[in-house]
C-alpha cells in the first residue's frame, strides 16, 4: 500500500495558481470565479494517487505528492482500474484534465445560484469546483461506483465541500433533486437519457459526450428548448470520455468476428485505413451506418488482433459488426491503394469511404457545423441548421 503526506499550503498553492494562469492563457475559461476555484481547490487532495502506463503497457502507481507539479498540470489522471474477462486492464475512473472541466463548466453559463448535476462523480475534484463556484447546495453529483462516491464524500468533507452525492446510474438522473439548470456529464452517452431532459428545467443546459458508437462522437452542448425537445450544437473541440456503464465495475468487451479471407471480397481503397482516427468526423458519419456494436482494432502480424493501443508495428486495421460483417485494411500502400477484404453480410469500408465522401463533399467541417436535436423519438443530427437538408439519425432510448 502506497502511503502519501500532505503538502503544506505553501507548496501545492503555487501549483494550483500557476494552473490556473496556464488555463486561463490557453482560453480554457474566462470567469474569474472559475480562476478562484482553480487556485482554491487542492487537486491532490483528490487525487493522491495515480496509475501511469509504462512503455510495456503495464501500469505502475504514481503518489500525486511526490510531484506535485504533474497533479497540478493540465492532463488525465487514471485513478482506478478493474480486470477484463480476458485479463486486460480497463479504466474505470479518471480525474478529467482540469482545463476540460472549466472549459466545460464555463459551457455551462451558470448564473449564481444555477443548480447543477454532475453524472460522473470521478475523484470529486470536478464537484468540488463547481461547489466551490455555486455553493454546496447548488451541486449534486453521482457516480455508478460506490466506493468512489464515498472516497469522494470523504476529500470534500475534509476540504469543507458538502455538495449532495449519490451513488446511482446517472442515466437515470436525479429525479428527486431536480429540475436543474444544467446536467453536465463527464462520462459518454451513447444517446442522450431522456430523463435528463426531464430534469432540467426549460432553457436549461445539457452538456454531455454524445458517442452513439465506440469513439464516434464528441460534446454536444443542448438547450432544452421545449417540453419534449433539447438542440444544440457540437463543441468545437473534440473531447473524449469514457463510456457511461449502467452497472458498476461494468466493462463490456470488444468482440471479434472470424475473419475467413478465404470468403471474403477483395479490393483496393484510396481512403488511408487511419482516416477514421485521424478524422474522427468520418467515423461519426459512418457510424450512423455501422450501428452502435462496432468494434474495431490493428492486426498485428503474428497474433491476429489487439485493442487499438500497442507497440508491436500492426499491418492492418480491422473493424466488424455484431450482424458478422467485417471488413480488414492494409496500412501498407501500393501507389497509394490498400487492400481490402471485407467480409459478411455488409461492406463495412465501402460505408466508411461513403462517410469519408459525404464530409468531403460538405467541405470537410469540424464538429461545430454540427447540431443536434433530441425528441422522445429520435435523435436527429444536422448540418450547419436544423431544418437544413443533411440529416443523421438515431433512435431515442
Ligand atoms: C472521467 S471520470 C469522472 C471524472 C470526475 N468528474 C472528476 O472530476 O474526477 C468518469 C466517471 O463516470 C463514472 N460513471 C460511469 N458510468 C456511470 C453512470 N452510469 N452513472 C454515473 N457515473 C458513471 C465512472 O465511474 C467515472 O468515475
């Protein structure tokens, strides 16, 4: 067990105001109250330890007051994990980067006294700022994870913070402190949760990772515009959190489809098999096509497939759907074309190089040319308005 000191004042303080110049220098929010929390709310308090992934791709425990300086800095810190079926190591809690969350909290457009619920307790640094903002009787947040709420409840407790906590599925909300002025989550939706509209009130803010499949998606900002109506655009920046589990400790596998080359239909692709990754605006496209089950990876030479992080130099990138259809992509070109193989019942390339065209047709946009519109019914994605002609769909849940 790793044990940690407690830095006097005079050592963390400067750190924390030098964040907070940092943040504010990089335009990562603008309201001198969000300043004042930065600088107020000790970081490693909530964060004494971290997990840090070495070069060979275990994980080592780093202890945040031996240096202070990367707790006090603007990245994610990995504070728990949990074992895969498979024995694989998956993250199941992170202390967001701190220019994300006021970045995110300025979004928010919060008047004093706005009411806030947080979905994604985390660390409780995030609570914490936005209690130290608002005041503790403004904020509710909850976490899926019991033993994370109570850790949390314990570092604010000793900081003076008392925002209500509560340990839940917070795609439920909570129904009985609503209506709120703003639900900002810090984990991904695969839709948005109709309760949430519910719970804030008309006018009010939604602002959540909208991924309607595996790393398609981005921060979507919604303003409950109606009874049964939220719109709202993209951020301009992409931001990536981890999936919203309805379960804790939850962590559902990636699968992998036989791919028999043998019954496969073989081509070349102009479209670069990493453009999906590279312009994330294609793979959200094409998801609308894929559906919400993909899974996807590089093909390693000798062992066939692994997640998408690794050394090891792959040769392909794969992806496949649960209908059995898979389709696999050289990285090697050859006067720029790749081969293809695709497999099962669906071209799964062929519906991302049509992706990939739709985006260039529209000139190739970033995610603020995009908007949403949720109703009971349907979550509908649009272009530049929402009455304009390119349209996505997905269903509400
Ligand atoms: C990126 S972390 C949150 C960081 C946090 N805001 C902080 O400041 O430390 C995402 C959190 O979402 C939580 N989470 C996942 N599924 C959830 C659910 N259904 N309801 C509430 N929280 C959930 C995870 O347990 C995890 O703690």
């Amino acid at each position: 067990m790793i044990t940690t000191n407690t830095p006097a004042d005079a050592e963390w303080e400067p750190h924390a105001q030098r964040l907070a110049d940092e943040l504010a220098a990089a335009g990562k929010f603008t309201d001198p109250r969000l300043a004042e929390a930065v600088r107020a709310v000790p970081r490693h308090a909530f964060v004494p330890t971290y997990h840090q992934q070495t070069p060979d791709g275990s994980w080592a425990q780093r202890t945040s007051v031996d240096d202070l300086a990367a707790v006090y800095s603007n990245t994610v810190l990995i504070t728990a994990l949990a074992r895969t079926a498979t024995g694989g190591t998956t993250v199941l809690s992170s202390s967001t980067q701190p220019g994300l969350m006021t970045r995110m909290i300025e979004a928010l457009n919060l008047a004093d006294g706005a009411r806030v619920l947080e979905v994604g307790t985390g660390t409780g640094y995030n609570a914490a700022l936005l209690a130290h903002r608002l005041g503790d009787e403004q904020v509710c947040s909850v976490d899926v994870e019991a033993d994370l709420v109570e850790l949390a409840r314990q570092r604010l407790a000793e900081l003076g913070y008392h925002p209500t906590l509560v340990v839940g599925d917070g795609a439920a909300g909570l129904p009985e402190h609503a209506p709120f002025d703003a639900i900002i989550a810090t984990c991904a939706v695969p839709a948005i949760p109709w309760a949430w509209i519910e719970q804030v009130r008309p006018g009010g803010v939604i602002l959540t990772d909208l991924k309607p499949a595996p790393g398609a998606g981005s921060l979507v900002r919604l303003t409950r515009t109606a009874e049964d109506r939220a719109e709202g655009r993209f951020d301009p920046t992409y931001a990536a959190f981890m999936d919203l589990r309805h379960t804790a400790g939850d962590n559902p596998a990636g699968f992998q489809v036989e791919r028999d080359h043998g019954q496969a239909e073989h081509r070349t692709t102009s479209l670069d098999p990493n453009t999906p990754w590279t312009s994330l605006l294609v793979w959200f496209l094409a998801s609308f096509d894929l559906g919400p089950g993909i899974s996807y990876g590089y093909t390693l030479p000798e062992s066939g497939a692994v997640p998408v992080r690794s050394d090891t130099a792959p040769t392909a990138c794969w992806m496949a759907t649960p209908d059995g259809s898979w389709a696999e992509i050289a990285l090697a070109s050859d006067n720029g074309q790749h081969e293809v193989a695709e497999g099962g019942l669906r071209r799964l390339w062929q519906l991302v190089e049509n992706a990939h065209d739709t985006w260039t047709e529209l000139g190739q946009p970033g995610w603020n040319r995009f908007g949403l519109t949720v109703t009971r019914e349907m979550h509908t994605v649009w272009f530049d308005h929402p009455d304009g002609k390119r349209a996505w769909h997905i269903a509400s849940h």
